[in-house]
C-alpha cells in the first residue's frame, strides 16, 4: 500500500497518514453505510470506475497505479443479498460481456487461448479461522522446505502460500489441506447452489481449491476470469467475491454482497492482442475467376461460402494467374481457381498454401475442406 507521513504545512499542524486506495469495496460499502442505503430495504447495484494504487513490482499488466471498472451488489438480507442466486447472477453477466466483446472461451480442446472462470469457496466467518489454523499447522511441518516467500507467507498470512507460483513448491502446496473440507453445511449447500445455477445458463467453470482472496473479509465464493492472450503472467483479468460481514466489520448493519473488480488496462491489452492476432489472421480462401466471363461465377460462389461462416476474398478475372496466386497467398490460406471447367462440372481447383498440395473438391464439400 501507499502510505505516507504528509507534512504539517504550519507548526501548531500535525502531520497526517495518508493512503492512496488499493480497491474500492471496502469504499463502496462505507457510502452504504453512510447514505443508510440499507434503510431503502432494496437490493443495491452499485458501480465505479477508477485509477487505484499498490506498491507491486511492476511489469507487463502489472502496474502502480492501474484502472479497475468494479460494480457491489449489496443489501439487507430479506432483499436476496445473501442468495446463491447473485453470485450466479454476477457470473453469468461477466461471462455475458467478455462473450459480447469477443473475447474467445477456453474450451478443453483450447485451454490455452480464451477466458477462463475459476472459482472457490472460503467459507463463512466462522469457517475461516478453523482452517487457518489447520493451514498455519500443516505448514509448520513443511514451511522449511519452501522458497523464501512462502516461509514469510507462511508466518504472515498463510492463505497467500496457496496463491504461490513456485514451481519447486507447488508438490508441497497441493498437499496441505483444503478449505472445502473445512466448510460448514450452510456454506456447502451455498456453494452448491451457485454451481447448479451456472450449469442451469451453461456458464463453463473450473473449481479451485487453492483460490482465495488476499484480504479477510471475503467469504463464500471468491472467483477469478483469466485469459490466456495478452497478459502474460499477469493474466488475471477481473476477480471478486462474496464479503458478507464486512459491513458489520465497519461499523454498519447486516448488509451481504457480493462484488467484482476488472482490470481495465488488462481489458485493453487483451482486446488490443485479439485485434493483433485478427488482422495477423489469414483468410479462409481467395477465389481467383480465369477471364472475366467467370467473375459473376466467383461472386455466386463467394456469397455461397460466406453464408457458411467462411472468410473469403475475391479477385478479378482480368488478372494473370501469377499475380492471383502471389496476391492469395499473401492473404489466404488457399486459392481456388475458377475457370470454365470448374463452373461445368462443379468441381473446383484447390491448392492450400500450407500443405503446397493441389486437388479438385466438388462445391459441396468446400465449406468442410477449407474450415
Ligand atoms: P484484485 O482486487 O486484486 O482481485 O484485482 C482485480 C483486478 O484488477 C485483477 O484481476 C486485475 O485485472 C486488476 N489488477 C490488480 N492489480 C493490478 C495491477 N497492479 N496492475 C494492473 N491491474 C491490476
């Protein structure tokens, strides 16, 4: 954290603390608490948009002072703060934009490109303490054999040691126990219930035991979107969780929520590298008509492949068949040559730039050949 002596501008002034703001929810629900929003007895959706400031190594996506676009759903109990149905809720909505900016979901086939849900439960405000301690006694036995890091970790603030990245470390991790079984019957049926309605709108996810959330007052499910183009090692790209004392633990009333945090500067640098990467992308096909008699024949047939999903451009017929072959393979990933024959029999001249191979395929097929 930024934290610093401000200087007393006059002698008979004390010099006061002052700290730039790391994240905004512990905020947010202080203005709850002070604009008595829980009076209304409604549900809140609150948002902000903003810089916020840490004292981390800095490095690609990670910075100083970063921007976050962060939204609380937060209110008194009989308004549905505390229903399973909210942290779905929020889920589904954040799956909902990253789906809407067109960023790409991992799928088992393609875990390494798209974004990525993880999520855990850590438990009640009761659950917690049992399983710090359980942690705190595990890792005596094993800290010694930890990088530096983790043995500091280990002393400070143990949660974080699951968080590690050590390589050397992570056998040692995966041993120590596991907050699900910690979890007391109410926090276990709550998580359940989060599950079942992501599965019910087909939101995809993965459980991670390990995840948790560096500052104490989260409780229950806690999650993370990663994506795998742009970021890096930073490639956390928005994370939250469920902070159900925290109000009390300010001084407020019973108030449940729930809440996430984007990174707005990894949002852009993931965005940006999808640009990259679609600009870089090579077309699915180039049609090359030989003679001009055959260019309607090429439209018809580009508007044939498109229909199907297929990237496509077009030539011309007055063009020599060298520069139609050195303008396809600057942009496509194969050529298909149209002349009189091909449009007769239905059966068109493929080559694929990549395989240097060259076959006649009958129309039909062209959509399946060229995917
Ligand atoms: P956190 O509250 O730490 O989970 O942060 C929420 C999101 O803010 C993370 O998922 C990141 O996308 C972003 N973020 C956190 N710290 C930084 C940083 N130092 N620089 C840039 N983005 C950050």
């Amino acid at each position: 954290m930024y934290t610093w002596e401000d200087r007393a501008r006059a002698a008979s002034e004390k010099a006061q603390s002052l700290t730039l703001r790391p994240e905004n929810t512990a905020g947010v629900v202080r203005a709850y608490i002070e604009h008595k929003l829980g009076d209304t007895g409604h549900l809140q959706k609150l948002y902000y948009i903003g810089p916020q400031f840490r004292r981390e190594r800095p490095q690609k996506g990670r910075y100083r002072q970063f921007f976050q676009i962060g939204a609380e759903v937060i209110g008194p109990v009989t308004s549905g703060s505390e229903s399973p149905l909210r942290d779905a809720e929020v889920l589904e909505m954040l799956a909902t934009l990253l789906d809407e900016l067109g960023i790409e979901r991992a799928s088992e086939s393609n875990e390494f490109r798209g974004w990525k849900l993880t999520l855990n439960s850590v438990g009640s405000a009761t659950d917690r303490p049992r399983y710090v301690a359980a942690l705190r006694e595990a890792l005596a036995h094993v800290k010694h054999l930890m990088c530096e890091d983790n043995q500091r970790r280990a002393e400070t603030n143990p949660l974080r040691v699951l968080d590690s990245k050590d390589e050397a470390d992570q056998e040692l991790i995966n041993a120590l126990p596991k907050i699900a079984d910690y979890l007391d019957d109410d926090s276990k049926s709550h998580f359940a219930q989060v599950l079942a309605a992501l599965d019910a709108c087909s939101v995809p996810y993965t459980v991670n035991p390990r995840l948790v959330r560096g500052l104490d007052y989260y409780t229950r499910t806690t999650f993370e979107f990663t994506v795998e183009t742009g970021l890096g090692t930073q490639n956390a790209l928005l994370g939250g969780g469920r902070y159900d004392g925290l109000s009390e633990m300010i001084g407020g009333p019973k108030a449940p929520g729930i809440g996430f945090a984007i990174g707005e500067d990894r949002l852009i640098l993931t965005l940006q590298a999808q640009t990259t990467e679609a600009a870089e992308k090579k077309l699915d096909a180039y049609i090359a008509p030989m003679g001009v008699e055959q260019n309607a024949a090429a439209l018809a047939l580009a508007r044939e492949l498109r229909r199907e999903g297929l990237s496509i451009e077009v030539g011309d017929g007055t063009f020599r068949l060298k520069k139609s072959f050195e303008v396809a393979d600057r942009v496509a990933r194969s050529i298909l040559i149209l002349g009189e024959n091909e449009v007769a029999s239905g059966e068109i001249t493929v080559k694929n730039f990549a395989t240097g191979e060259q076959e006649k395929i009958a129309r039909s097929d062209l959509p399946s050949t060229l995917r």
